[in-house]
C-alpha cells in the first residue's frame, strides 16, 4: 500500500417518500469527497432501500438488482467520473438465488464493477416483529474478498468488507483482514443496546488488533416510511491500523462537519473537514 491515501465514509440519509433523495445525496458526498482529493469512498448498507428487516419480503424482494443492473452501473459511472474507488451496499439477486444477497460492491476508478462481501450473519427478528433478515436475504460466504484497487501514478489499495452485523465477530474481522489494508463496513438499521461511543470503540478494537484501517459508513436519521419510526444508530468515522480515530461524523451531534468524514492512511493524520 502507498504511504499516503484519503479515504471518505459518506453518510446517507434515511429513506422516504422520495425515492430520489438518496441518490442525490450519494452524488453530492461523492463529489465532496472527490473535490477534496478522496481516493475511495464508502456508502451504507443497502445504499439506496429503506430498513426493511421487519417488513413483509414479499413488498421488497422485487427491488434486488443484478451486479450488472442500474443501480450497478450508475455507481460505475460515478466512480468513474470523479476518479475514485467507490464501496456501496446492495440487495443483490443472481441466478438461480431464491433470495438475493445484502451485498457490498466495489466501483473502481475505471467504473467495473465487482462484488467483495456479503452479509454472513443474518440477526433474526427483533422483538416484536414477524420477519427478520433471514425472510429477505440468503447468508454469503463466510469469508470476506479483499480486493486490489489500482490508482493513477501507480498506487493501489486492498479492500475488504464487512455488512453491518459480521463486524461483530472477530473471525469476520480475520478473514477480512488477512488480504486487506483496508475493511470498509457497511451499516444501516438500528441498535438500540449499543451505548453512546461503543460503535467506534468496536472498530477501533478490531482495526488495532488486526492491524489495518477501518472506514465505516452509516445510515443516519429515523425512517418513517413503513408506517412506524425507524431510527440508525450507526457512526460514519474512519479509523487507523493503529485503532486511532482519525475522523468522525455523527448526524445527532452539533459540530462543523455536516458531509463525508476523511481521514489519511496509514500514518499521517492529516484531515479534510467541510465546514458549516
């Protein structure tokens, strides 16, 4: 890995009426990231869908796209335009798959396209609810895919990544890990037990005891689309190898920086902040 690369994690709002507002906010982090020098960027969980864990699949399922579908191909192309790598979430559907996959995919600077995680580890329902992640989705691999992403003047970074609930297992961590600089973590829906600070002290465990960088990217806000609040709990924040947090961006807390969170790797802290 070169000595020196900007990352961004770009947070997204959460989902509602219009279905348009997604998109137009991942553009916008996008372009912020890229104007500000940003090799690769990170988007949440399931980039662009509403938290549908506990909703009927049925109203959902026919919103998987293929690797190769528009969604795919619009990241691809943004990637491309601005010159960077992007990681984004995706229900993924393939072939033969009676339920898609909660996927993360990978955009490179040249806007291929290609798959490097999905989510293992399926939570069940929480109280109250009828259905849970496994009524939508089939587990993948057990076995994160580090991927090498090359960038102009011959720079490149391995990437890895984690869908929201395997960051919580320490053989997800390894196996990420083993082939990566770098584990992007992919997060959206709630987590109500977590205490305040207890998200980035859980990555920057897990980023000092397997020795590489961990940028996480969140959903933020409260849905209301499904007809009751769902609120994400989830931080945007980059953290060092070293388990330093480098840079951080939490949408329930006043402060200065109200677009992606970037931060430099492995050594230098150097950061780049929009100001309000």
């Amino acid at each position: 890995m070169t000595p020196f690369m900007r990352v961004a994690a770009i947070p997204v709002g959460p989902a509602g009426d219009d279905p348009g507002a997604p998109w137009r906010e991942v553009e916008a982090g996008v372009c912020e990231a890229a104007a500000v020098g940003a090799d690769l960027a990170v988007l949440p969980e399931l980039t662009l869908l509403p938290y549908v864990a506990g909703e009927d699949p049925a109203r959902w399922r026919h919103l998987a796209e293929a690797e190769d579908g528009p969604t795919a191909r619009r990241m691809g192309a943004l990637a491309c335009r601005h010159g960077l790598a992007l990681v984004f979430g995706l229900a993924l559907c393939e072939p033969g798959g009676a339920l898609p996959l909660n996927a993360a995919l990978l955009a490179r600077p040249d806007g291929s396209i290609v798959r490097i995680a999905a989510k293992h580890r399926l939570p069940p329902p929480s109280p109250g609810d009828e259905f849970g992640e496994a009524d939508h989705f089939r587990a993948g691999p057990a076995a994160a895919r580090a991927v090498r992403v090359g960038f102009p003047g011959g720079r490149s970074l391995r990437v890895a990544a984690l869908v929201c609930y395997d960051r919580r297992f320490p053989e997800a961590w390894d196996a990420a890990a083993a082939g990566a600089d770098l584990v992007a973590v992919l997060v959206a829906g709630p987590a109500p037990q977590d205490p305040p600070g207890f998200f980035a002290a859980e990555l920057a465990g897990y980023a000092r005891r397997c020795g590489v960088a961990a940028v996480a990217a969140a959903r933020h806000g409260t849905e209301h689309g499904l007809g009751r609040p769902v609120r994400h709990d989830g931080d945007s924040l980059v953290v060092g190898p070293d388990g330093r947090l480098l840079a951080a961006w939490r949408p329930d807390a006043p402060g200065p920086v109200i677009g992606p969170v970037l931060g430099s790797l492995p050594d230098t802290v150097r950061l780049s902040l929009p100001e309000a």
